[in-house]
C-alpha cells in the first residue's frame, strides 16, 4: 500500500513544481504563486486553530473526524477576508473589482479544504494514518502539500478565466 502512496506524493510534488514552471517569469505572477501558497496555508491554519476551539459539528466524521463545519467556516471567511484586505492593500498589485478578487480568493479558499479533504479520503481509502514519518504529528509532508495542489490550479485558472 505505501508503494501507491509515495507514487501518490511524487506525482503532488510534480504537479506542484510544474505549476511553477509554466508560470511566466514576470514578476506579477511570482507574486500571485505567493499568494496562492498564502491562501493554502492561511486556511489550513486558521480552520485547524478555529476547530480546535469552537468546533462542534463533524462534517467528514468517518473520513477527517477532526474536521468541524466551525472551522471550515472560519478557515474560508477569515482568510478570504485577510487575503482580500492584504491584496486591496497594495493598489499595484491587482487592479481589478473587488468583488471578483473577493469571489477568486473566497473559490480558491474552497480548493484548498477540498484539497486537504481529498488526501484524507485517500489515505483513509488505503488504511493509512500519516502519509509519511517526515513530519509527525502533521500527517507527513503530503498532508502539508494536499491543499497546495487544488489551490494553484484553482487560482491561477480562475485568473486565467476572468482574463486578469
């Protein structure tokens, strides 16, 4: 079963660094790759630390028992609020309606927790607790990459398809 897994980790490793080389090298879009690695961690972070505290419904009890409707909530507002505020901050970065930049990071938000579902479901679907001893306690490196690999996508094409 571990074989499939670490074929599974190398194949996020590969979609992850190619999203960075079909990047054009201009700096706008370096800045924009940062911003979607943001958006990943940023949810991650802030749903992992809002479960914790206020969590009280289960929403994928038998696949992530320690994921709570509370925290995706809060993982998704606050960083769609942060990123917007952080974004609207810097007028050079985006010129673009507000209530697009809001939707973009808001649906990108989304992938991320999709993201971090699916790995879950995958390990669960394999009968394994972390996918690697890389980093304890966290799940292993792929957990720390899982919401990474629906975001880019996600944030990049939905910038490509507003034409931003």
């Amino acid at each position: 079963m571990t074989k499939y897994f670490n074929f599974f980790f190398w194949v996020q490793i590969f979609l992850i660094f190619s999203s960075i080389l079909f990047l054009p090298t201009y700096e706008i879009y370096r800045e924009l790759f940062f911003v979607a690695i943001l958006i990943a961690v940023l949810t991650d972070s802030i749903a992992y630390y809002s479960g914790k505290k206020l969590g009280k419904i289960k929403i994928f009890p038998k696949t992530s028992p320690n994921k709570t409707l509370e925290g995706l909530i809060c993982g998704n507002l606050i960083t769609t609020l942060l990123l917007t505020f952080i974004i609207v901050s810097r007028p050079t970065f985006f010129d673009l309606n507000y209530l697009l930049l809001i939707l973009i990071v808001w649906v990108s938000s989304l992938a991320a927790i999709l993201g971090d579902y699916l790995q879950s479901r995958f390990k669960r679907i394999q009968n394994i607790k972390d996918s690697g001893k890389i980093l304890p306690g966290h799940g292993g490196i792929s957990d720390r990459l899982d919401s990474h690999l629906t975001t880019l996508p996600v944030f990049f094409g939905l910038l490509e398809f507003f034409k931003l």
